[in-house]
C-alpha cells in the first residue's frame, strides 16, 4: 500500500500492485518417513525450494500455484517417529 500526505485531511491509500503473491503460512504433523519425502520434494524436485509446484488451497480446495517464501522450511520433532513441519509459502496470482 502506498500512502500520500494531502494538504489537509486523511492520506489518500492504494495498492501499489493489484496482482501481488499472498503469504500464507502452515504446519503439517508428518511422520519420519513423510518428512524424507518432503526433503526430497523441497531439495531435489524444486531445487531447494526455488521451482513454484501446484497444490489445493487447504481452506478454498482451490488449486493454486505456490512459491517457498524467503524462510526455509523447519521442522521439530514432537514424539518418536513425527514432527511437526513449519512452511511460509506465497500463493502466486
């Protein structure tokens, strides 16, 4: 958003771009062998998350095209065997 001061009254506001990438962040609970292959997705697939991929907007079901957004994804481990798996991601326009 862009705001401009007027000589009197409130600052005018509007978008600086209408076709701007939504941050969206989510946490899945995987097992060891689930987070293997999304290492291997993240790593090897998409070029240690440079490439874009397709998947359903959890919420809409819609499918859309995403992006990793600037922080790498992390993971901690929450009982033997699974972990719980932190993604920024940005839904492209």
């Amino acid at each position: 958003m862009i705001r401009t001061a007027m000589d009197a009254g409130p600052a005018k506001r509007r978008r600086r771009i209408s076709a701007a990438p939504k941050k969206m962040h989510e946490v899945y609970e995987m097992t060891s062998a689930q987070l293997v292959t999304f290492e291997e997705f993240y790593n090897d697939t998409l070029l240690d998350g440079s490439l874009t991929f397709t998947k359903n907007n959890p919420r809409t079901g819609v499918s859309s095209t995403y992006a990793f957004g600037e922080t790498k994804p992390s993971w901690s481990n929450i009982g033997p065997g699974h972990w719980l798996v932190d993604l920024d991601l940005e839904i492209l326009p």
